[in-house]
C-alpha cells in the first residue's frame, strides 16, 4: 500500500469521527521515511476556534478505528492539529473559508498583497488593498498565500487603527 493509499483510507475513516465532532478534516499527510513515519492531520472547527481537547478526541476515536482496521504495516506517529491562524491557503475550499479575512499573497513574479480576500473562485481570487483598491489575481500566478494575524495592517488600519 503506497503512502497516498494510506492517506486516502485514513481520510475516508477520519472525515466522519471529525464531521461527528462539529469539525472538518481538512489535510492528511502520511510521511516519513522508515521508523520514523507520521500520520498528520489537520482539523479545523468552522465559525471557531479549533481546540486542544478536539484535537485530543479525534486523536482518540481514530486511534480506536485505525486499531480496528488495522491496515498501516509499519510503525508510525499519529499527531493531529489544528489548521493555525496563519495556515497556508492552496485549495478553492481555503480560500472560501477565509473571505473577508486578511490575506498575504506572493505572486509567481514576486510581488507580495496584502489585504482583505474579497472574493474567490475557480479563476482566482479579489484582494482589496490598503486605500480601498481591489486587485484580482488568477490562481495560476499565485506563489502562495496565507491568512494574516495583525492588529495594524490591512482593514485594521482602515479602522482608525495606528500603525506603530
């Protein structure tokens, strides 16, 4: 079984125990080389924050049903996280998730926005800048992205908030 086969059988097992649990699963990697392999997921509550006890009980339920199917032959770590604040975005369904939060993107000529994601579909996303200018940006020259946390930048600072 290929480390992609595993992920996908470990997603189909988990989505449930996290949907049941009011969260959604968001990544599942399978990684590693050897003994020293981890089984990683990402979960995230919608409207909330993620906390250390729903990342304790997934944990658990799918500790008790990986157990129980027992389909992972060789020796490996489970952790389970929460996406973070500042998590990067890479699929349409991130993006989604983040409207109206405040966003840096790079683009694949090195330009850097930051701003507040507008709007985002299969063509790409809408990011208003600082002084109300709205620049769109097609997801193939997008270099990465990823929420921002700050108090004196993007709509913050349009708030009559100081920069420091």
């Amino acid at each position: 079984m290929t480390d992609a086969d595993i992920e996908a059988r470990v997603g189909d097992i988990a989505r449930p125990l996290a949907v049941a649990e009011g969260l959604e699963l968001l990544e599942v990697r399978f990684t590693g080389e050897g003994p020293a392999k981890v089984l990683r997921l990402v979960i995230e509550r919608s409207g909330g924050p993620t906390s250390l006890a729903d990342c304790e009980t997934v944990s658990r339920a799918l500790e008790g049903a990986l157990d129980a199917h027992d389909f992972i032959s060789v020796h490996y770590t489970l952790e389970v996280s929460s996406a973070g604040l500042t998590r990067p975005l890479r699929t349409l369904p991130d993006f989604v998730r983040n409207l109206g939060n405040l966003v840096r993107v790079v683009l694949r000529r090195g330009e850097s926005l930051t701003g507040t994601l507008k709007s985002a579909g299969e063509d790409g996303i809408s990011v208003e800048l600082d002084g109300g200018r709205v620049r769109t940006v097609a997801m193939a020259d997008l270099a990465s992205a990823r929420r921002e946390v700050g108090m004196w930048s993007g709509t913050n600072a349009r708030k009559g908030g100081r920069r420091p």
